[in-house]
C-alpha cells in the first residue's frame, strides 16, 4: 500500500516539478497537456515503475553493512518494471491483491493489461496498469505480447489495433 501511495505520489510529483527548459526541449521530456490545453500529463523526466509482492530472499553484506535483497520475488518486480514505459506504473496480481485486502483507494484505478511471460519467471503473470486518477488521461506505447496483436494502451483501456494499418 505505501509503495502503491509512492508511485502515484512521484508521478504526480514529477509531472509538477520545474524542470530545466533545456530538458524539457527534448521530445522525451516534452510537457504534454490533456486536450482539456489545462492538465499536464508529462512534463520532463518519465519514470516506469513497476511492482511485485512477494518474499525475497536477504542476507546481510559484511562490506557495505546493509541488507542485500535478492529471489524470485525481487527478480519478478524488476521484469515488471521493465515492461513498463515512462511515466507508467505497473504491478503484478500479487499486488493488486495485497491492495484490494485494504480498503479501496479513490487515486488511482488499475486495469489489467493481460498475461505476460517473464524472463526467469516459470508462469505468466497478469500485469496490470495502474493510473493516477489525475493522469488517466496519459496514453502508452503498445507493451509487446508474443504472439499477440497489437495494442495501444491509454489509461482508459486497452484498443486492438492492426499493425498492417499503422
């Protein structure tokens, strides 16, 4: 629940923050307004996020002095987070369902995106998209399948879409 609250929170956060005009003169960091000409849904740096809920494996490193945290659940939150694009949130069923055992959050809604293979991950797991009830009106590049059609992603949904048309 509180990496949950982070995310939302920095993704507002950084859409809100001033960012040095020279960054935002690139197109990856451009500011992007909701057809409304008032929102902004980006505005400089974009940070993907994704999360996994799960037990890792720690032991303590004698040379830093700190916990290293390492296993199946760490190697599957980092997959997560690979899949997603800037400026997007990502999380496993495994979290959804910590959030859904807590009383429901009104900022943000979350839609699931499907089943997707991760590298080092026995099973598929169902991913979906977490959306900023502020920034729902962001929209995504197509987050691959194998052997799947493609789909544009908006924060209201997914939309098939022929690649031959495109």
């Amino acid at each position: 629940d509180d990496a949950v609250d982070f995310a939302v929170d920095a993704q507002r956060e950084l859409t809100a923050a001033p960012w040095d005009p020279l960054l935002l003169a690139f197109p990856s960091c451009a500011r992007v307004l909701a057809p409304d000409g008032i929102t902004v849904l980006f505005s400089g740096l974009r940070v993907r996020m994704g999360m996994h809920t799960g037990l890792p494996d720690v032991e303590f490193n004698t040379e830093t002095h700190k916990a290293d945290y390492f296993g199946q659940a760490v190697n599957c939150a980092a997959r997560v987070a690979a899949l997603a694009n800037g400026g997007q949130v990502l999380l496993s069923l495994e979290t959804v369902a910590a959030l859904r055992a807590a009383p429901p959050e009104p900022s943000f809604q979350l839609h699931s995106l499907g089943a997707f293979k991760l590298k080092g991950i026995s099973r598929e797991k169902e991913i979906f998209h977490l959306s900023p009830v502020l920034l729902q009106q962001r929209e995504f590049p197509t987050i691959r399948k194998p052997s799947s059609a493609s789909l544009k992603w908006t924060a209201r949904g997914a939309v098939q879409r022929c690649d031959r048309c495109s």
